[in-house]
C-alpha cells in the first residue's frame, strides 16, 4: 500500500513539473515571437484566403495591395506578383 502511495506521488511531481516546463518554454517561445501552431492569430482576428494560392492566414499577416482599386489580401508579395501577372495574361487573351 505504501508503495503505491509512493507510485502516484511520483506521478504526480513528474506531471506537475512537465506542466511547470511546458508553460515555461511555450510562454518564452510567443514572447520571442515565435508563437506556436494556432496561436499565431490572435482572438476574433479574420482569416483571408489568398485568391493566387488559396492559402488562409490571419488578416495581421497578410501582404496588402491594390488591385483595380479594390483592397486585396496575399499570403506574399510573390502571389501578388503572380496574381498580377495571371491577371493581365488573362485580359490580354480577352483583348484578342
């Protein structure tokens, strides 16, 4: 019986300190700005699609540019580009 009390008493200094650590580390690595998986979006913030690559990400992160005079959301500035490019290839093609 002493045994056992002696196993869960273990156990749980082993979870509380693997908790301790992991708090620890996961708080150093958002306040590095290296915020891990699912936090890089804060609460309530939209997600955008990228209309070249079909990408989500939050709307903070996103490359901004204008496009026929309308406010457009890229994942980067080489989607931009590509969009762009696609975009006048394809008005080009109507033209002819």
């Amino acid at each position: 019986m002493v045994n056992l009390i002696r196993l869960v008493v273990l156990f749980l200094v082993i979870y509380f300190l693997y908790k301790v650590f992991k708090g620890f580390f996961l708080a150093s690595d958002t306040k590095a700005g290296n915020p891990s998986l699912g936090e890089s979006a804060g609460k309530g913030e939209d997600l955008i699609e990228d209309p070249y690559c079909h990408r989500y990400l939050p709307m903070s992160q996103a490359y901004r540019t204008s496009v026929d005079g309308a406010d457009v959301f890229f994942c980067s500035r080489e989607c931009s580009e590509q969009y762009r490019s696609q975009k006048d290839l394809n008005e080009d093609r109507r033209n002819i």
